[in-house]
C-alpha cells in the first residue's frame, strides 16, 4: 500500500509539472496563432491535468478531510435538486454510467449492495467532491488569467471543459448523497 501511495503522489507531482508546463507555454505564445483544434485539445488536456493532480492524491490519502465537514453539508437540497434539473446533471450521469461506471466492477468500489457500502459511497462521494472541487477552484482563476491575457477562446473553451468536468461532478455527488442521506434515514427510523 505504502508503495502505491508513493506512486500516485509522484503521478500527481507530474500532472503538477505537466499543468504548468502546458500552462506558461500558451501563455508565452501570441493568441491569434493558435488554432480552434489546438485550443480545444489544450484546453481539455489542462483541464485533465489538473483534475489528476486532485485525483491520484484522492485515490489513496483522505483529502476530502482537508476541507472539513461543513463544506459536505448539503443546506439546501431542494435547491441543488432544482440545479441538479436545471443543468441537465442527470445526461452527465447516464454518460458517465455508459462509458464508465455501467461496468460492475467499477460501481461496487464505491457501493456493494449494504448498509456499510453506504458508508463508503458517501465516503468516496466526499473524496471526489474533495477533488472536483479542489480542480474547480484551481482551474477558475487560469481562465481568467487566459481572459487577462488575451486568450479569449482559451479563457471560453477551459471554463467549459471546467463546468462540464468538475462542477457537474460536485452537483453530481452532493445529489447522491442526498439519496444515500434519505435512505440511511428511512432505514435507522424502521429499525428503531
């Protein structure tokens, strides 16, 4: 286990160098040269990167603790239930299902059928909470250096690669552990 966790730490150590390689070297260069194709494949490949640095240290170390528990709390859930609908989160959900998730083996890492598989859904919900949201916030601030610096269609592209790649899968989990919350709840009453 111990060698694993090296080893994701240096794969996140890389998505870090590779970030801010990808980074400075479009900044350095002059926007109007760059082509749609490039931007979009940049713009995504900074986006994956970035996300992996937050993963590969979510794959093994507790990091949704970094965060503490308030900011797990869903105060409103009518309200995210309502986002949930509004942006379409649940297409999200049946492509992430259909392309990766559908597969069994994949799906009983975060739930195997009981009660305490709840317990690590929400667990693993938090975790992947804990890394969208940690790549959210890193990648906002490149997006408007992009804008800040002329880079319009790179600034365009990388906030919605950054929408559809980290903010639909926080409203994603949030929604799921209102779900798990409701069971959990409906459960303990029946057996109390």
């Amino acid at each position: 286990m111990m060698a694993k966790k090296i080893f994701f730490v240096f794969i996140s150590i890389g998505f870090i160098v590779l970030s801010y390689s990808m980074i400075w070297s479009i900044l350095s260069g002059n926007p109007s040269n760059y082509k749609l194709i490039f931007i979009i494949l940049n713009s995504w490949a900074a986006t994956a990167c970035i996300t992996g640095i937050f993963a590969f240290t979510g794959f093994v170390f507790p990091t949704h603790k970094l965060f503490g528990t308030r900011v797990y709390k869903i105060y409103n859930p009518q309200l995210l239930t309502f986002i949930y609908k509004l942006l379409g989160v649940s297409l999200f959900r049946k492509g992430l299902l259909f392309f990766f998730w559908g597969a069994k083996k994949n799906r009983t890492k975060y739930f195997n059928g009981t009660k305490g598989g709840m317990e690590n859904f929400i667990y693993q919900s938090k975790q992947s909470e804990f890394g969208h949201l940690g790549s959210l916030l890193v990648i906002l601030p490149i997006s408007i250096l992009f804008l800040y610096r002329g880079f319009v269609l790179y600034a365009l592209i990388t906030t919605v690669f950054n929408i559809i790649g980290n903010l639909y899968p926080i409203i994603l989990q949030r929604y799921h552990r209102i779900r798990i919350e409701r069971i959990l709840r409906t459960t303990n009453k029946r057996y109390h």
